[in-house]
C-alpha cells in the first residue's frame, strides 16, 4: 500500500514540474517580434525603391524637356504661338508653333490644321473634366487638387524640305505626383504643303519587318541595363497604332511612344532612334521621299 502512495506522489510531482507545459508561453512571446522586425524591413525597403521610382522619372522627363532641337535655327520660318488659362481646378499651358505663311502660301495648310484639329482647348477642358477622378499609369499618389494639361514641342528640319515636330503633352492628374507624357509627331512638306505619314516615308506594307527593326533597337537598350530594365518589346499592335509617332534626321528616325507603352514611367526612355542605314530595307525610294540616298 505504502508503495502504491509512492507511485501516486511521484507521477504528480512529474506533471507539475514537465516543462512542455511552458513551451507554447516562449513561442508565442517569440512570434510578433520577428514578425515586426519583417514588417520594418519591408517598410524601408519599399520607401527606397518609391523614391528611386520618383528620382528615375524626374530624370526621365528632364532629359526630354532638355532635349535639343533646331528651333532657334528655324526663326524665320516659325512663329510661336502661347495659350494659358487657369481655372479653379485646372491649368492649361499649351506652347505651339505656326509656319510663317508670308514665306510659302501653302504653309496655311500646316497652321489650320493646328488650328482646327490639334491645339483643341474645348475639347481639352471637356477631357479634364471627364478624366478628374481617373487613376493613370503607375504614377505615384498625392494630395494634389488640380489637373495641368501642358503642350510644348520640339523641331527639326531635314534637307530645307520637311520640318518635323514632335509634341509631348504633360498631364498632370489630380492625386499624382508626376505628369504622364504623351506625344504626337508631324512631318510636313514644306514644298508640296502637305503632311507626310508612314506610307510615304516606308514601302506599304512593311509595318511587321519595322517593328522587328525596332524591337531589335529596344533589345539593344535592354541588354545595356541601366536605364532601360523592366522594358519590354513593343507589340505589332501598339506599333499600328503608333507607326505614324516619328520624327527624323540626317541620321536617324526617332519613334515616340506614350507613358507605359514601352517601358515603365520610371524606366527607360519615351523614344527610340533608328539609324537610317538599319532602315534601307523599308525605305520607299521615290522623289518626295526626303530619305532618298
């Protein structure tokens, strides 16, 4: 009997003193420690790479407004045209330029058609007023109250034949802290007083072979690094749509695409530069084609 009471004893004291009973107390106090040092980490690696996103922009849209032009060679043949209104939630500041018609009659062609078609303030404050709530791109969010539409452009002439102009459209959304960019690119015969596309530039039907072209040029870019990681190649698509968005040079046709289309806001660049030897396969070889070699 005594030593069945013994038993009894000690398999009590055993229980009472088991340290599995302590064990979950040690994980549980253990567990949102670490969680929070995760948490932490991650906060601070995220505001690093916000604010590299917004110093990778800033740059981006600097080096196009920087980007030298011959505007200041062409004074005689352009006149600079302004527009500015600010209203309570939106500013418009367009910079535009007409074609001086004492010159050639035909330049009249050009200027109405900026006129009429493209300098569209109705239209420009109708589009503010439907897009005030729209969330763009991958544009980084901020308190901001009102909408900037901004138009400036940048010239360029080839052989006193043709002037090319690109116009890149700021717009800024309110809750964002950056513009997205968009452009539209003209190319005018000075001497015929017409506008030229890609059908006059290009043998018809060479859309696919082009976009091949070009994508090689993005491939390139890519390869390099730097400012063009997490582009991408351009669609067949997206090239359709764009294929008329160039301007050219002695050397080079320059293609220009909108915010995302190629790359990210935060990487990359807005244009890409074909030389013009990497393009005589496309070329139309005809007299108003100014890239006749």
């Amino acid at each position: 009997m005594k030593n069945i009471v013994l038993i009894v004893l000690l398999l009590v004291f055993n229980c009472k003193n088991d340290p599995k009973e302590e064990t979950p107390e040690v994980i549980y106090e253990a567990i949102p420690k670490t969680s929070q040092t995760i948490n932490d980490s991650l906060s601070v690696a995220d505001k690093d790479i916000n604010q590299n996103k917004v110093n990778a922009i800033e740059l981006k849209q600097k080096t196009l407004i920087e980007k030298k032009d011959e505007r200041n060679e062409l004074q005689e043949l352009i006149i600079e045209k302004k527009y500015f209104k600010e209203a309570d939630h939106f500013v418009i500041d367009f910079s535009y330029p007409l074609l001086n018609e004492t010159i050639k009659l035909t330049h009249a062609n050009f200027n109405e058609y900026i006129h009429e078609h493209y300098i569209d303030i109705i239209g420009t404050e109708a589009e503010i007023e439907r897009n005030k709530k729209n969330s763009i791109c991958d544009t980084i969010k901020t308190s901001r109250s009102r909408d900037k539409r901004y138009i400036d452009y940048k010239i360029y002439n080839l052989n006193d034949q043709l002037v090319s102009i690109l116009f890149y459209k700021e717009n800024f959304y309110s809750g964002t802290l950056h513009p997205t960019y968009t452009f539209d690119c003209m190319n005018f015969d000075l001497n015929r007083g017409v506008f030229m596309n890609y059908d006059d530039f290009f043998v018809e039907g060479t859309e696919d072979e082009l976009t091949i072209i070009l994508n090689e040029e993005i491939t390139k870019q890519i390869i390099k690094g730097k400012m063009y990681y997490e582009c991408w190649r351009i669609s067949n698509d997206d090239f359709f749509e764009y294929k008329d968005n160039f301007v050219v040079n002695d050397e080079y046709v320059e293609y220009y695409f909108d915010d995302c289309v190629i790359c990210p806001s935060y990487t990359g660049s807005y244009s890409i530069k074909i030389p013009i030897m990497n393009l005589l396969s496309v070329l139309k070889k005809y007299d108003f084609n100014p890239y006749i070699l």
